[in-house]
C-alpha cells in the first residue's frame, strides 16, 4: 500500500459547520429533485453553499457551529483509541493520514525568509520505523510555527533534535539564532537532512550558528559529549517532533530523552496522537521523568492546532 494511502477504518475527519450545512442543503435539493424528477437541475456547487452560509444569520449559523463541535469531540475520542493498521508486505504501521497543515515544498514562508525542504519518497522499508524522516510531518510543522511564534526557546541556545528528519525544525532554530544545533536521525535520513541545510543555508550564512546532522539511534545513542564534541557541555534545548507512534520506539527514546537531558534542559516535544497503546506508554514514560505541561499554543502563542495534536514543555524532574 503506499505511503500516503489512507486507512478506510480510520476515524474520519471532522466536518466544518460549513460542510454540515452543504450536506443539508444538498439532501434538501436531492429530496426536491426526486419530487420533480427534473434530471436537468443540477447540484449547488460548493461555492455557492460557502456564499450562502456567509450570508445566515449568527443564529442560523449556531446550529451548524454545534454539529462541528460535536463532531470535533467524536474525532478526538476516536483518535484516542485508534491503532493504524500493520502493512502485510513490509510488517510497519501505515502512518500517513493527511496533513493538517498546508505544506509546500518549495516555498514555506518562516519569519522574514521563504524555505524549501525536500522530501523524497517514503519507502516504507527502512527498518522498523518505515523510513519517515523522509517526509515534513505535521509536528515538525508545529513545532516550526511554535518556534517562529517564540523565537527565545531556541535563541542562543545549544539545541539537539531527535528523530530531525527533512531538517525543518532545525533549519528553524538556526534562522532564528540558535547557538548551535545538533540535528539527528537514523544514516538513512542523513542525505536528504544535510541537503536541506545546505539548500537553507544561505538564511544564517552572516551568523555564528553551527548546524550539523549526526547518526543517533534511540537504541544505541552516542554519549552526549561524544554527540556535541565538548567535554563540558550540555543542551539548554532538546526538541521532539512527531516521534511518537510506535509502542516499540517508546522505551528507547525515552532513554535517549532522559540521556540528553540535565535538570536546566527545556524539551519540546510534539506529537500527533495516533494510537491508544503508544500514547499512553509514552505519556506514561515521561511523566515519570519529567514535569510536563501540554501547552495551550493558541493562548500562549497565538497558534491554533487540533486537540490531536500536542505541544509538550518538559523539564527534568528534580530528584
Ligand atoms: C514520523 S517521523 C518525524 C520526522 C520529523 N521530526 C518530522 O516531524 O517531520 C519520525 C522520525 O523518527 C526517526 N526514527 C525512527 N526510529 C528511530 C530510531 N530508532 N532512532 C532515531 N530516530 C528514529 C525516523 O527516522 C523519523 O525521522
């Protein structure tokens, strides 16, 4: 199955107060139609149903603004305990179900500059994982407009990313003055993330910002000082973007979280929550480790995003 096909039983996605209404107007118009049985009229177009819906009333739109928070609230639920299924051919979980926020290869406008960051087909093949880190996640994407929203979480700052990907978070951090960040993957995803750095390159070319993209595996990480090449240093910040769908990836990062940090580590995670078993495991993990808040993005930062998705502040517990 391809990379990107979506999984029937998945829990659909939830309808607008506009598509609520036009799905009314349009069974008031097929019910009209069998009545008739006038073949020549044709449906509204959607055009139309956005013109008239702009047109009710606010009370006339309430109705149809309560079916769409209804139906928020039965997405959410089901997503909760929604397990993507496992492809036969090559035994890894289907991931890919759409993308919430619009995302153009070639021109994702990031505070005062355009970026472009490739992706490449996502075999589906490599290793457990299934080779994701060659696609821009909807993580990474909030994580990006967090980080432009609040720029301080990464300026000046040592910064080391798991799970980097296509680079985008990271090329983010050094556009918006990161001290250094340290951008990590499995070797496969290394090529496609430095080709992404050079191509973004010429963003923080006048500055002193060091980028550079190193192997680390949850399972077997490199020590910190062996990741960062000083002997007397430590990340002030450590970001997380989408890594969290897989139960058997859970326990080794984890791990690698617990690694990399020190009590003064500010850790950014974002996630998409995909599955029951997990999300409660990771949810479970990390609260045990660190002090955890789900930041409200829309109050803190002016961003919205959909309640599946999640922003989390960590610090180290202190022991
Ligand atoms: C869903 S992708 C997210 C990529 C990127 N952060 C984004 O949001 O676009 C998950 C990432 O975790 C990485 N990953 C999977 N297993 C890993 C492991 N054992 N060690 C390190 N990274 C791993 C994948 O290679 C991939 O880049």
């Amino acid at each position: 199955m391809s990379s990107d096909a979506r999984d029937p039983n998945a829990p659909k996605k939830p309808l607008t107060a506009l598509d609520f209404y036009a799905q009314a107007a349009r069974r008031k118009e097929d019910a009209a139609k069998d009545v008739t049985a006038d073949d020549t009229q044709t449906q509204a177009s959607s055009e139309l149903y956005e013109l008239e819906f702009n047109n009710l009333s606010d009370a006339e739109k309430a109705t149809w603004y309560k079916l769409a928070r209804r139906d928020k609230i039965r997405y959410k639920k089901e997503m909760a305990t929604y397990e993507p299924p496992v492809d036969s051919s090559s035994g890894c979980r289907l991931l890919l179900m759409g993308r919430f926020f619009p995302f153009d290869s070639e021109g994702i406008p990031f505070a005062d500059t355009t970026l472009t960051i490739k992706e490449t087909q996502n075999s589906c093949h490599i290793g457990e994982d299934g080779g994701t880190g060659l696609n821009v996640w909807d993580g990474a994407q909030l994580l990006l407009r967090y980080i432009e929203k609040v720029p301080n979480i990464v300026k000046n700052k040592r910064v080391i990313e798991l799970g980097s990907g296509c680079g985008i978070v990271g090329v983010a951090a050094a556009i918006c003055g990161c001290k250094e960040v340290i951008m990590t993957d499995l070797a496969y995803a290394l090529p496609l993330m430095r080709e992404n750095v050079d191509i973004n390159r010429v963003a923080w070319k006048d500055t002193d910002v060091v980028v550079s993209c190193k192997e680390c595996d949850w399972f077997q990480p490199p020590p910190v000082d062996e990741l960062l090449g000083h002997y007397d240093s430590k990340a002030d910040v450590l970001l997380v973007a989408d890594c969290v769908w897989l139960s058997s990836l859970i326990a080794p990062l984890l791990r690698t979280l617990k690694l990399y940090t020190t009590e003064s580590t500010d850790v950014f995670i974002t996630y998409q929550q995909r599955g029951k078993e997990a999300h409660d495991l990771f949810m479970e993990g990390i609260h045990n480790l660190f002090d955890v808040v789900d930041v409200d993005t829309l109050k803190e930062a002016d961003l919205a995003k959909p309640d599946v998705f999640h922003l989390l502040h960590c610090k180290r517990k202190v022991s």
